[in-house]
C-alpha cells in the first residue's frame, strides 16, 4: 500500500512538530493543555497518538503518523460499506478504491495530523445515516450519534456536515424527530467538554491569521484542486488532466446518474457541508476555509466521481488511477515536491560540521524543527562568536511547484556584516552557508528588528 510506503520517508513539518510537542508530554492533562494551547482543533487526534506512542514506547517519525496511517487505510473499507447504503455495490467499489488512490488521502495518511481520521470520522458518520434511512431502529440512532460525537471530537468543521445529516433526518424521517432530538442531546452532553477548549483556542486569533493571508479566490481554487489531485503536482499537464478527467466525470454524474435519489441526498449533503462554510468566507462572517478542513465531506462527492469515472468501459477510471498513481509516487518520492522541506537530512549533515558553533535559522519560524534534529536548544543570551552557520530553507515561489534555493537570503542584514561567508553546503535546496568574522562578534538570539507576535523570540540555536 502506497500509504505504508512513504509513512516514515519524510522527516516532520512545520505543524507536525506541535504534534510532536504535545504527545511528548508524560500526563493526560499536559496533553489537553498543550491542544489548548497550540491547535485549532479538538483533541482527540492528540490523544489517540500520545497513547500509541506511549503503547509503542518510540517517538519516530512513522510512530507520529501511525494514527493518520490507520484512519487513512480504514477509510477504504469504510467508504465501501457507507455508499453501499446508497449505490451499487459495483460503484461502492470504486468509491473505495478513489480512496485508496486519492493523492490528497494519502498525503494526509502520512501527516501527523487530524485530517486523515477526519475523513474516517465523516465516512463513519454517512454510513450511519445511511444505515438510519434503512432502518431507524434505537441500535442505529446510537451509533450515529457515537459518529457525530466522533466527528466533533477530531474537527470543528464536521459541524457543517452533520448540520446536512440532521436536515436530512428531519425530512426524511418525519416519525422520529423526537428521537432526533434526543439524539441530539446526548451529542450535546458527549461534547460538552470541547466548548472549554474552543473558546480557548479561539481567543488566540495568530494560530489561523495565515489563512486570510492567502487570497480567497486562491483558496476556493485549490479546493478543486487538492479533492482531485492533491498538491504540488510536478507537472501542469499531469495536475490538468486529472482535473478534466474528474471534473467531466462529477458533472455528468449531475446529469445522468440513474441513483437520483443518492445523488440529491448525498449532493445536499456535499452541498451543505462545504457550502457553509465557503458561505461564511464570502460574507466575512467568520473565514477559516481550507481545502483540508473540507475533507469530511470527501465521501459523498466521490459517488459522482465513481459514476461518471466508469463510463466508457471505465475507461476514464483507468486513466485517472494511473494519474493519480504516478502524481503520489512524484511527489512523496521526490523532495522537491513534498509539502515539507527536509530539515531532518539537512540537520543530520550540518550537524557534523557545526559543532561548536551557534546555527541561525531561516525562517525563524522552523527553528523547532531544526532543534529537533540537530538536538539542541534555542539560544536564550546574546553569544559572542566568530563562527555561525545558517540555514535557508527552501522555498516555493508564486506559481512554482518545486522547491527552490533561496537565491539572495539576507544575511548581514541579520546578523551583521562582520559575518562572511567563507563556505556552504547544498542539501536537498537547503543552503548551510558558514560565516566567519575575524573578531569575537555579538551574536543575538533573534534579529533586532523582530517584533511581530507571529514569530519567535529566538532564531538561533545554540552551540
């Protein structure tokens, strides 16, 4: 399986250390306070992988991402029996099988974080209402609302998808509303503890300030993009393709699909999930809209993929899997395209070579990630040195899919012009460039200039 294959290939990202931070923590409460602290979603993706850490006793790479690992791999077989209750078998199948093959799936399948058991949690939760159409029997109202619980306790924005589902109860079973309700209240009480942790989080409005920083359109943009071929596909051509292919299959799916009650009920489902949200963006109401937190209502616009990919003698599924076969292999298998830079290979190597001198980071945003690796602590004091090595982390320009070096960093601006560079190592577009100044020169643990509240109160890492 593509998804055990590249799980540990890849050192952690930006956001996978706070995963890391947290589930390192030796008590129950530290965990809950450190979700409070640092995130922006539930906890229990949290505390599902501190309690397999502590179960593995191994803090690696893979051990972080096993949750994503196991919710991405269930979610096949789940998607399997959830649109049985609404198709065919013969496209249940496929369904599962765009699972499997899904690059934007299976990058979050390797993530240490709580997409991968969000697309669980809303795959689980359709079943349950599928399962609830056929039979409204009290077994089947707990289980979806064990489901809905579910979905709340991984992420905020399954709160628009089950929106969806309680409208589709409410019409569709006009007999148990009362039922309904009573459901709805003993989801009320299983997620009542989230509301401390809510609130906490959303008084800390820099955790989600980089969202509104990327154009709307942009981001209504790459929804279509990342459900049909995930991101930083190498080629346009590749990306475009696969696009095409999905998007003629979805909409005649709109128009010829013999299901037309599936197609209305999960359609308005679909429609709900997402619409809500991309609706509170558009008006300013409240504008958290990504592309990931949408990923809880991947189950119900996969049907109309499933239906209009099997046209022509599945000819257009055939020609979409090996697309979306070869785009995952290019971009796990490739640093340039990973969505993480690697700073667990280049801190390996510079570590041999800076060892008793301080090493500067850049962007100083990644300097946990840098002290993760080369095992060491930020510099707390000014320091005075005359040798100092830097990183400059790679980057993706505006339109670029490959990661780049950074031509010009702003070296001496930094860190003053006593400081030249006397060599450098290239690492995976990483440029470890060594400084030297001829006298012991004053070294800070941040650039003077660093005053905003989104970055940390130190860039350098000490010797």
């Amino acid at each position: 399986m593509l998804r055990a294959v590249f799980v540990g290939d890849q050192g952690l990202g930006y956001e996978e250390v706070f995963t890391a931070q947290i589930v390192n923590q030796s008590t129950f409460a530290a965990v809950w306070h450190g979700v409070k602290a640092t995130e922006s979603t539930p906890p229990l993706y949290y505390v599902l992988t501190w309690l397999w850490v502590k179960l593995s006793a191994s803090h690696s790479e893979t051990s972080l991402r096993m949750v994503s690992l196991l919710a991405g791999s269930l979610t096949a077989p789940v998607s399997f029996f959830a649109m049985r209750n609404f198709i065919s078998i013969r496209l249940a199948l496929v369904v599962a099988w765009l699972c499997a093959i899904s690059p934007v799936l299976l990058s979050y399948s390797i993530y240490a974080r709580s997409y991968a058991l969000l697309v669980l949690a809303g795959a689980l939760s359709v079943w349950a209402l599928g399962a609830l159409l056929e039979r409204p029997s009290w077994r089947r109202w707990l289980l979806w609302g064990l489901a809905a619980a579910l979905c709340l306790w991984t992420h905020y924005f399954t709160a628009f998808l089950l929106v969806a589902e309680v409208g589709v109860l409410f019409v569709r079973l006009p007999g148990a509303r009362a039922r309904l309700l009573l459901c709805l209240g003993g989801v009320a009480v299983a997620t009542a503890p989230l509301w401390a942790v809510f609130l906490a989080q959303s008084g800390d409005s820099d955790r989600t300030a980089y969202i509104a920083a990327e154009s709307l359109s942009g981001r209504l943009e790459g929804i279509v993009r990342q459900f049909a071929m995930g991101t930083n596909v190498p080629s346009a051509w590749l990306e475009g393709a696969g696009i095409v292919i999905v998007g003629i299959a979805v909409a005649f799916a709109l128009v010829r699909t013999r299901h037309r009650r599936a197609t209305l009920l999960l359609g308005a489902v679909a429609l709900t999930g997402a619409g809500l949200p991309v609706l509170s963006a558009l008006t300013g109401i409240d504008d958290h809209l990504l592309a990931r937190n949408l990923l809880g209502v991947w189950i119900c616009v996969a049907p109309f993929a499933a239906y209009g990919l099997t046209r022509l003698r599945s000819v257009p599924l055939l020609a979409y899997s090996a697309i979306c076969i070869v785009a995952v292999i290019a971009v796990e298998g490739n640093w340039r395209y990973q969505a993480a830079t690697d700073w667990r290979g280049a801190s390996v190597r510079l570590a041999a070579e800076a060892r008793g001198a301080p090493v500067a980071v850049e962007p100083g945003l990644d300097l946990a990630l840098a002290g993760l690796y080369m095992h060491r602590a930020p510099l707390t004091a000014a320091l005075h040195t005359t040798d100092l090595w830097v990183m400059v982390q790679p980057e993706r320009g505006a339109g670029e899919r490959a990661l780049n070096p950074v031509s010009n960093p702003p070296l001496s601006g930094l860190w003053g012009s006593e400081f030249r560079p006397v060599g450098e190592i290239d690492y995976h577009g990483f440029r470890l460039i060594h400084l030297h100044a001829t006298a012991a020169t004053v070294v800070l643990p941040a650039p003077p200039d660093n005053g905003s509240p989104t970055t940390p109160n130190a860039f350098v890492l000490a010797p």
